[in-house]
C-alpha cells in the first residue's frame, strides 16, 4: 500500500505549487473575460442576463459576443484545469524531467486541436453532460452541475419522460466513458479529437474489466486515506477534548483549533484528489498504449524545507483563527436560524395546492410567508393556478384564459373552489407574508397594473411581494410602483444580480451560493432559494445567509430549524464550517 501511495504523495508539495500558479493564470484571464462580459453588458443598458431576459443574446452583438465569451471561458478551463494537469501527470509517469512553466505551455498548445467541431462537442460534454452523467473528466466550473429540482422532480414524476431521461443519460454516459481517453490522445500524443476519441474506444473495448477494477480501487485506496485522514486530525483530538477536564473557554479554543486543521486538511486533500486521479488515468492509459504495465517512479528528493515552513506557518494561522474566534464565539456561530421560511405554491404539502385551506395551513404551522400563482381568466378576474391548464388539478384541460370567473369557480381542487387573488389575500390578512407569483401566458404589464390595485384596494401593500420569471415585467413594477416590493426568480443567470431592479432575489439551488448571496446582499437586496425540499438542502441553507428558503415541506424545515438551533458548539463549528466549504 505505502509503495503505491508513495509516489503520489511525495508530489504534494509540486502539486501544490502547480496548482497555486495554474489558478492563478486562470483567475487573470477570467477576469479579463468577465470585463469584457460586463462592457458587453454595459453597452446594452444591463446589469445581468437571466433566465427571464436572455433573448437579446441571439439577437444583437453583445449577446453573440456573450456566447463567445462563455465558450472561450469553457475552453481557458479545459486546457488550464485538465490540459495542463495532463500533461504534468505524463512528465510524472514517464519520470521526465520538466518545468512548470514548459509543462502549462504544452497542456495549452495542445488544446488548439480542440479547436474544430469535434473538439467543441468534447468541450460541451466535459463542461455540462459529464459532471451530470457522472462519467469523464469535469472542469472545476462546472463539476457540481445537476438538473435543479424543480425540473427533477418533473421527471421522476413522469414515468415516460423519466424512462426517456434514463436512456438519454445511460447513452451519454456510454459515450463519455468510451471517450475517457480522449483528452490524453491529445495531449500525450498530439492526436488530432477524432483519433483520439477512435484510440480511446479501442483501449478502453479492450480494458475495460481492467480499468473499472483498477479506478475503482483507487477510488476505495483515496476515501480510505481521506477517511483515515479524519479519524487521525478531527475524530480522535476532539474525542480526547471531550473527555479532558478545562474550562468552557479552553474546550472551545481546543476545539476550534482541531476544527480548523481539520478543515485545513479537507482543502489539502480537495486539491490534490483531482490531480491525483489524472495522474493514475494517465498511468493506465499509457501502460494500454504500450501494452506494458507502467509503474510511477519514486522521488530520491525529500520534501522541500519550503513546504514543512508553509504547514508550521497554516497550523500557527489556525490556532490564531481559533483564538480569534473564541472571543465572540456566539457571534461567529448563532444559535438562532435567522431564514425564514415560505411555504411553496399555498401550503406546500400540508394543504391542496393554490387553496385557501392550503393557505391556512402553512398560516397554523408558523410558516412566515406563502408563494402563491395567480393567472388572468377571460373576463379579467385573476385566479390562482400554477400550471397552464387545470388537468391536473381539477381533471380539465382548459386554460385560465380560455374561461370566465364564473367557469373556473365552477372547478374543483380537493373538493373547494379555485380561489381568487382577493380571497387569499383576505386570508392571509394579518396572518402571513404572500408572495403572489405572475404566472404563465397572462404575466404582462396589464397584470401587473392590475395587481398592484387589487393590493392596494386591500391595504396589504407590506404584506405582499409580487415575484415572476419574466424580469421585464418586476422592472416595470419596480419603477413605476416604487411601494410595491418585488422578487425576480432567476432560475440561470450570468452578471451582477445585485444590481438589479428589484427588492428580492430568488435563486435555484444550484445557484445559491455563498458567493451569489454576499454579493446580492452587497447591494441591498434580499435572498430567497426555491425549492428548498430535501432535508440536507433545508439543513445547508437554514445556515446559510439565505433571507428565507421556499419549500414543500414547511413541517420538516421547522423540525430541521429546532434541531439546528438544539445544536452543540461543536456542531455548530462543524456546520458552520461545511455550509462554507460547500
């Protein structure tokens, strides 16, 4: 075992090095690109581009430069994050001599022979359909890519079209294990995207009982290590804290300190798995080539002083972060769950969906707020209706629009009337904090008009926040109904969200990050997250720096927050620590 690690593991402090410069060239060029992104941007009068106004991209320059730039960034990433990693894995395995600069130089010059249409395939599965399919390498962009839930949940609710997303996904990912070698074809051995995808499908048909056995030991030998790893620096020290008799304010520092070496390492071991893993598929591939095996050749060097310096120097950082954080302890880690939380479409699961009942429901659960659809019928009434039609929840296939009030309060929702916007209101009076969506093929201007009187008529101007899809249509509630407050859902987005006209910004899952949030609080606005409805997901964004989270379950998310706020210091360093590493 030691024999097999030894090798990888005396190339920490390169990798280390490598990668260090290697993020630092791309954080240059990327932030040349997003310049030009914002100029692009700035020359159309916007801020960001969404999901709800992204059909100037294909009709003006800004936008066809915007596609440019993001294919360009996709590139930059490919050849920085894979490419170069490579071709240092193969100066690694062929125990040549080589320096960073002349190893960075051959992984980007091999990347023009992705320049073709072949190569932007491989480009667009590496960025987007590997990270889903979980096969081939993924760019660090891009690796924690999924489908959101709200289009997941589409799918395994439908058997034809999760059937259909089970084929389409066991194809590509068919496909990508096929082409698992497809990267180092071209950079080990200069072959141009279609050879190399050919010599990837005939090494990887002839060794693939080997190649799984082999990866997949690997994987096993790393968790191992990791896991070892995490017993030695957190599971053990904190055990023995536990059990040492000292002060509150002592076990506190003691165990801030473990938690942020233990953390340290959890950094360490995330930067370096991946270069690890390309060091041994690089193995594999060129002992398949030769059709030898081919061993990693040990280091006669130790470690270099340098990095023992840098270690002392991270472990001192730690306990004067611990120290540190030991004097406002409470501050850094509140006991109180401060993000509230909304029921999603009336009450969630507790109630029929878009009901009065629904409604009332989320109000007895203590649930803060409640996110509601409203469409427009044909004599100008607005109802509430999540989807284009009432089929599924009323069993007719008619569309609001094509019928009257008195039509529509003729269909039946779990055995009540489809509500009006006047009736929730009047039920959430006093009660909760609605959040009355504009929804589907009536979402425009006239709506909005009429919204905002309807409201006002009720004096529940502080009590509603009008959100849609559609920006075009919260700027122009924002700016001609300044009272008003408005949210915009931003299902994908690319610029300064912060900056847009609105009072909430609502962000998909996948979307919420630490990052997004701080920087849309930067400019004053609040955060949402939809739709909140796994438990670990409620768990990671009651933490979070979320304003408040939507979700199905409002029962759970209020256990999930009583459970949170029933934590021990410990867990609430370890979580706190978690929601920022993730």
């Amino acid at each position: 075992m030691l024999k097999r690690t030894l090798p990888y593991m005396q190339r920490i402090p390169e990798i280390l090095v490598f990668r260090g410069l290697v993020s630092l060239l791309l954080a240059i060029v990327l932030a040349g690109l997003r310049w030009l992104a914002a100029w692009a941007l700035a020359s159309q009068g916007r801020v960001a581009v969404t999901s709800g106004d992204f059909l100037f991209i294909l009709t003006s320059w800004q936008g066809w430069l915007l596609i440019l730039v993001a294919l360009a960034a996709l590139y930059i990433y490919v050849a920085l994050d894979l490419n170069v990693m490579i071709a240092y894995a193969g100066h690694v395995v062929r125990g040549e001599k080589r320096t960073i600069s002349g190893t960075i130089r051959a992984g980007l010059a091999a990347t023009r022979a992705l320049f073709c249409p072949e190569g932007a395939a491989v480009i667009v599965y590496i960025a987007l359909l590997a990270p889903i399919c979980g096969v081939g390498l993924s760019i660090s962009l891009t690796e924690g890519l999924k489908i959101p839930n709200f289009i997941s949940s589409v799918i395994t609710a439908t058997p034809l079209y999760s059937i259909a997303y089970d084929i389409v996904a066991a194809v590509f990912a068919l496909i990508g294990f096929l082409g698992i070698f497809c990267l180092h074809g071209v950079v080990l051995d200069g072959l141009g995207v279609r050879e190399a995808r050919v010599r990837s499908r005939a090494i990887i048909r002839a060794n693939w009982k080997d190649y799984l056995l082999k990866t997949s030991l690997f994987a096993l030998g790393a968790a191992l290590l990791v896991l070892l790893a995490a017993v030695v620096l957190l599971s053990l020290p904190l055990a023995l804290v536990e059990d040492i008799a000292v002060s509150g304010e002592s076990r506190r520092f003691l165990m801030l300190s473990i938690c942020l070496l233990g953390s340290l390492g959890t950094a360490l071991a995330s930067l370096v798995m991946t270069p690890f893993t390309i060091i041994k598929m690089t193995q594999l591939y060129l002992g398949y080539s030769t059709g030898e095996p081919v061993e990693i050749p040990l280091r006669e060097k130790k470690l270099p002083r340098a990095f023992a310096a840098v270690i002392a120097f991270a472990v001192l950082a730690c306990l004067g972060g611990a120290a540190l954080l030991n004097g406002f302890f409470d501050e850094a880690f509140p006991v109180r769950i401060s993000v509230d939380v909304i029921a999603h479409r009336g009450g969630g699961n507790e109630g029929a969906e878009n009901t009065v009942s629904g409604l009332g429901a989320a109000i007895e659960l203590g649930a803060w707020g409640s996110e509601i659809d409203i469409q427009r019928t044909a004599d100008g009434a607005y109802v509430v209706v999540h989807d284009n039609d009432f089929e599924r929840v009323a069993g007719v296939a008619a569309r609001p629009q094509e019928l009257t009030l008195a039509e529509v309060r003729q269909l039946s929702v779990a055995g009540e009337p489809v509500p009006t916007l006047e009736e929730m209101l009047e039920a959430a009076r006093g009660n909760i904090i609605l959040f009355v969506e504009l929804k589907g093929a009536t979402a425009d201007r006239q709506m909005a008009d009429d919204v905002v009187r309807i409201i006002r008529e009720a004096g529940m101007l502080d009590q509603c926040v009008l959100i849609s899809l559609s920006y075009e249509i919260i700027d122009y509630i924002e700016t001609n109904y300044p009272e008003v407050q408005t949210g915009f859902l931003a299902f994908a987005s690319y610029g300064d969200l912060g900056e847009l006209n609105c009072d909430y910004i609502a962000l998909e899952e996948l979307s919420a990050t630490a990052d997004a949030m701080a920087a849309i609080h930067l400019q004053g606005r609040g955060v949402l997250v939809w739709t909140v409805n796994g438990e670990e997901s409620q768990r990671h964004f009651l933490r979070s720096e979320a304003d408040a989270i939507i979700t199905d379950d409002i029962v759970q998310a209020e256990r999930v927050r009583r459970e949170l706020e029933n934590r021990s210091d410990l867990e609430r360093v370890v979580d706190a620590l978690l929601t920022g590493l993730s």
